[in-house]
C-alpha cells in the first residue's frame, strides 16, 4: 500500500507537459491513468489498472500517468513487459533533455529503475519529495512583500530562491540535503495558506490572488475575460458604488444574473463589504421572485438586461436602495441604474476596510415555500476546502469550467468559489452543451469541471466521431453530486474519459462525504466513506440502525457557525438530533462505513441537477377547480434523472381526460417555472394516506415502480 501526496500529483501533469512534444511520436498504448486520483487514495492493484481504460491513439497523459502508476501499485507483471516499458522510457532519455526541462527529463528516465514491485514505495517517496520541491511557491514574498503587513496576524514569509535554481539545485543533491528542501518548502506553502486564510477571512481573497499573480487568467467568458488584477478592481469599484448608494455591512443583495463576470463581481464585492448574497434562479416567475426578495430584505438588487422586465414586475413591496442593471440599453431601464456607469465612476483600488460578508441560498420551507439558508462568518465553507484539498489546483495554470448556473449552490461552490480560492481561473458556459463542453475544454485546456448526471447522459450519447474530435486529456477532475447518476451512465463516462469522476454528497446546509472513482468503482453506488462518528443511520424513534439498514442519514453539524432557515425556527430545530441534521434522505452504512442512498430524499426531486419541492407544485395544482387532492413525485428518467409527475384526485363532477392532464400542466407553466411544472400527469380514484391521515408519497412512488414494472419499462 502506498501513500503519496497530491502535490506530487501537480508535479507529474506538469511534467506530462513538459515532455509532450518529446514524445508525441510514441505508439505503445498503455492504461490511461488518472495520477492524481492514484495519489490521493493511495494504492491500486495493477488487475484494476490494467483492466481500465487503454487509448487507441498516442497520449503523453497518459503515457507518463500509466508510466508512473506502473511504479507505485503491487504489481505481479511479465518481466517482458516491464523491459518493454524500461526501454522506452531510456530510449527517448536524450530526446527529452533536448527538448524539456532537465531535471524533469532525469526523473522521467528514472522512472524506468523503479519499475519492480518491490522498489516501489521508494519510486513513491523519492516522487513526492520531488514534487513538494518543484510545486513550493518560491517566489510568494517577493511578489507580494506588503500582504503578510496588510494581514498581520502571523509571520512574515520566509526568504526564498528563484525557482529555476532551485530546481536545478535538486538534481544529485544528497538525500539529507532534498530532506532539508522539503521542510523549506514545507514552510513556505504553510506561509502562504496562512495568507489565503487571513485574506479569506477578511473577504479580500480575491485581491490576495491579484497581487499574487496578477496577469493570470480569472475568467473567461463570451462577454470578456478577466486577468486577476482586472477582476480585482471592477470588485472595488462595485464595492465603492453599492456603499455610495448606502448598502452597509449587514444588509442582503439579491443577485438575478447569469454566468458573466458581473456575478462574480458582485459576488466578491458582497464578501468584502459583509453583504448577505442572494444568488436568484432568474427562470422564476415575477411573484417567485418578489416573495425571495422582500424574504431576504433586499437592500440591493443586481440583474442584467434580458431578465430586467422580470425583475422590474417583481419589486412591490421591495425597499432596495440599490437597483442596478447589466448590460443597459441605451436610454436606461428606470427605476435601475446601469452597472457599468455605476461602477466605472469608482476608484478600483483595494478598499481599507472590508468586512467579511456571507452567501444566502434558498431551499424548501414547511409550507412549501423556499427558505433562506444562512451560515454567517464562514467563507468557504469547510466541505468545500475539503474538496478543493482533494482537486489539487495549480494557482495560475488550472483552469475549471463553469456548466451550471451561479445561482444554484453546487456551481457557486464546486466550481467557482473552489477554483477562484486558490487561485484557478474559470470558464464561464451561459447555456450548457455537450458538444460545446468538448470543445471548451480542448480549447482552454480545462482541468476541472463540475457536471451533473444528465449532462454525462447527454456527453456520452454524443456519436463517437465528435466524441474523437476533440483532445480532452487536460481534464483531471470532474465532480458531481447535484442529482443521483445511474451507474450505468458513470462507468460509461469513465469508460471514455478514464477515473477522473469524484462524487460528493453534501447539501447548501453543510459537511458530507466524498469518493474518488477508484473506491467508486470498486463499490458501484457509493457516495463515499465518511469519517467514524460523522454520519449516522436512525429509524423514526431515533435510534442508530445497524450497517444494511436503511433509515434517515442524518450528517453532523459544523461545531460553530451552524445553518439557519431563516423565519423558519421550527425547521431549524426539526433539521437536528443534537449534533446532527438530516435533509430527509433515507441510506445506510455497509460493514465498512461506506454510505449508500437508497431514496434521494424522501420528497425532493431532483430534475437535471435542479432541486424541485413537491410542496411548491403541489401548492399551484390544488387551485385549479379540478383537483380535489395532489401528490406531486419524482419519477426515473433517463436523460433528466428524475421528472416530475403529479398525480390528482379530481373533485367531484370531472373526469379524467388527457386534455384535462394538458390544461393542469398550462396551468402550472403560467404560475411556476417551467422546470418545475408536470411532465406527466396521473388520475387516481383516491390517493394513498397514513392512518394519521397525511399524503403517503413512499406509496404513490412505490404503486409508479408497480405499473412501470408491470408495463415493462424502467422504473
């Protein structure tokens, strides 16, 4: 078993890149291997390795991945093969010393002595202390001498060499020595977190990186893109202008915007002048949206020129004082003024004095009403820097690409607040596309993504020649956990783009667990391990179930800055068991601790990625003069995950007919977004209930998978 670091993993994809050209030529085909997942989960048996993934046209990635993970498992293999590898690497030695960094190239060619099983905990060793070396960040306190002043909680950065002779100074240095550079190193990333956090409890970490690295890509996007220093001073700005409308620390601003760099404007000028942040789905209705922004007391509302009519209707009652638009039209929107002249009129130099401000998502209320859920005083969130340790970023170089909208938690979270923490640019999709995902990440050389299982359904459907178009071996990492994915659908996406798909389980209220695609695929259905004691399995009495028995997962709550519902106390309280809340889904714990779901929440629906409450449709349906009762469901489907379906006890005196089923879906798309609206609508004489008297949807979801399987479809 081996244990290696995942800066070690950063060192190899750059080295993979240091030697392309070199070896561009190579025909040997070899398992296409994902390093870094090998290196965070420590060791794999080479029967699992070989069986995975093999290219059928050359790759650098993955010959250099496969070369180094060949050197790192237990391996039983034929000496033949191992002399074969042996060769290649020690035939294109010289090549790449013409062509590639030099001590990169040594490495490579020693790669070939620690090829045995036996020598493998030393290939594992010696590359880890390699790569601490090379991925220390030398140069922090000499391109950024006044942070550790403007900060002063903690000691000033260290002194250290230029990066060029400090790698070059690794070559042949004895092993007391490289040990010596390790601790130095060691101390200088340590340095440098201690800025990232104390810049990130102030909400300056954005100016943290554009002092760093201030030409570096921040954001690409249709509208424009962002160097960190560019991005930096429009959030100034912005912060300048919301104070001069009067918005102070404490007050809440609604964002209704797509993906642009106007949201992440925002977004980073509420952090530093201790805003609460709305992000708003702008496909809401007028009244959907209304009842968020006088629920969260908006004292600033932000939106963009294609939804301003929208937002326009939904401001009765709303008493912001800031009302600005992106993108205006000549001759203004009144009452909202424009973004830009607002913004422009500012100085972009770093404000004085920033306060921490904090992100507010809504959720599902007890009346079926979205609820405010607000964590105040935390930054990013600790599951989220949990994540980002896993993901390995190279600050400057990574680059993740932005699929989903901000408003919704798990983009904001997983994609662009994971990658702009520690120094990552992104890439901003406005509308997802498999295709076009494709060509971004060729384009960009994306490393990171965050997808939901529909768009794996939709990018493996795509026909195999545009599938070969594009070269997506840039891609190291793609998270999802928005919606359950068949695991059908997941081993097919790794089948094509190799184990780079880690899963979370977490929620907007707080920790969860993770898995990399090596322990899900050796556990198909998984969500991950959590730590002893970090989630537990009860039955309705409260009680721990054992390991097999499905009952309420319930995840332990952060020990400070706890989620609230905001106005909701009784949901707040109703959510905990002492140190624990439960979002209402039902799994269990194998003999091992692994978690699996068994029912994706007991009445969420979750429709590509997107969150549905059934209370909410439900709410709309009983209006019409038909229904008698509903009980609104999620169903399987194949493309979205789930879809949503109604089911209705009609009132006395109608009859069911499909054109009735057509005006009660009219009904719904008139008074609620349209993803959240019926897409099939049942008749029953009498809908299921408890002997207490409440709607059984465990039973209206059981009597669907009974038809479907007597139908002989897919339930």
């Amino acid at each position: 078993m081996i244990e290696a670091t995942a800066t070690g993993a950063r060192t190899v994809a750059r080295l993979a890149r240091h030697v392309e050209v070199a070896l561009a030529g190579c025909d040997l085909s070899v398992p296409q291997y994902r390093l870094l997942s090998l290196l965070s989960e420590g060791s794999v048996n080479a029967s699992t390795l070989a069986q995975r993934l093999v290219v059928s046209r050359p790759s650098v990635t993955a010959l250099v991945d496969g070369l180094v993970a060949r050197g790192m498992v237990e391996r039983g293999t034929d000496p033949a093969d191992r002399r074969h590898v042996t060769h290649l690497v020690t035939e294109r030695g010289e090549q790449v010393l013409a062509e590639a960094d030099r001590a990169a190239a040594a490495r490579l060619r020693d790669l070939a002595t620690h090829l045995a099983p036996e020598d493998a905990p030393d290939a594992c060793a010696g590359l880890a202390a390699w790569g601490r070396a090379l991925d220390s960040y030398r140069d922090t306190a000499a391109r950024a001498p006044h942070w550790p002043e403007r900060f002063p909680s903690g000691d000033s950065m260290p002194p250290t060499a230029p990066q060029d002779e400090q790698t070059q100074d690794l070559e042949g240095r004895p092993d007391e020595e490289a040990t010596e550079a390790e601790a130095r190193t060691e101390d200088e990333a340590a340095a440098r977190q201690a800025l990232v956090e104390r810049a990130t409890a102030t909400g300056m970490l954005s100016a943290l990186w554009a002092s760093l690295q201030p030409d570096a890509p921040a954001i690409y996007s249709a509208q424009g893109d962002l160097t960190f220093r560019e991005l930096n001073a429009r959030t100034n700005q912005l912060a300048r202008a919301l104070r001069g409308y009067g918005v102070q620390a404490g007050d809440s601003i609604a964002l209704i915007c797509s993906n642009r760099p106007e949201f992440i404007e925002t977004l980073y000028a509420a952090q530093r002048t201790g805003l609460r942040l709305t992000p708003v789905n702008w496909h809401l209705t007028a009244e959907e949206i209304n009842y968020i922004l006088r629920d969260c007391g908006a004292a600033a509302v932000v939106t963009e020129r294609r939804f301003v009519d929208t937002v326009r209707a939904s401001l009765d009652g709303v008493d912001a004082r800031a009302l600005l638009v992106v993108d205006a039209a000549e001759g203004g929107h009144a009452p909202f003024d424009d973004y830009e002249q607002a913004v422009s009129a500012e100085s972009g130099e770093d404000i004085e004095d920033p306060v921490l401000g904090s992100t507010m998502a809504y959720t599902s209320g007890t009346t079926g009403r979205p609820k405010g859920v607000h964590r105040a005083g935390v930054a990013v969130s600790p599951f989220t820097a949990l994540i980002g340790e896993v993901s390995g970023y190279v600050a400057g170089e990574d680059l993740n690409l932005v699929t989903g909208p901000l408003y919704h938690s798990a983009p904001l979270a997983f994609s662009l607040s994971l990658a702009m923490t520690r120094g990552a640019g992104v890439v901003l999709m406005d509308k997802w596309d498999a295709e076009e995902t494709l060509r971004l990440i060729e384009k960009h050389r994306i490393t990171h993504t965050h997808l939901v299982p529909t768009m794996f359904h939709r990018m493996i459907s795509l026909p195999q020649e545009v599938k070969d178009r594009y070269d997506t071996s840039s891609l190291r990492h793609v998270w999802h956990g928005a919606a359950p994915c068949p695991v059908p659908v997941k081993q097919a996406f790794m089948d094509w783009l190799g184990p780079i798909a880690w899963e979370y389980y977490a929620a907007t209220e707080g920790f969860g667990s993770v898995v990399g695609p090596h322990e899900w695929l050796a556990r198909p259905g998984t969500v991950g391990q959590p730590p002893a004691g970090h989630i537990r399995i009860l039955d309705d009495a409260g009680e721990d179930l054992p390991a097999g028995v499905p009952g309420t997962i319930y995840l332990k709550a952060p020990d400070t800055n706890r989620f609230v519902y905001l106005g909701d106390q009784a949901k707040t309280e109703s959510s905990y068991k002492g140190d624990y809340f439960t979002l209402g889904d039902v799994g269990y714990l194998d003999e091992d601790g692994w978690l699996f779901l068994t029912d994706r929440s007991v009445d969420l629906i979750i429709s590509g990625g997107v969150n549905v409450y059934p209370a909410e449709v439900e709410a709309v349906l009983i209006t019409h003069p038909s229904v008698g009762d509903v009980g609104v469901i999620g169903v399987p489907d194949p493309e979205w995950g789930e879809s949503v379906k109604a089911v209705i006890e009609l009132q006395p005196g109608y009859e069911a007919s499909p054109a009735l089923a057509e005006e009660l879906t009219s009904w719904a798309r008139e008074r609620l977004a349209h993803f959240k609206c019926p897409r099939t609508v049942d008749f029953v004489e009498e809908l299921p209930r408890t002997p207490s008297g409440k709607l059984s949807k465990r039973t209206l979801r059981e009597n669907f998978r009974q038809q479907a399987a007597a139908a002989g479809t897919d339930a």
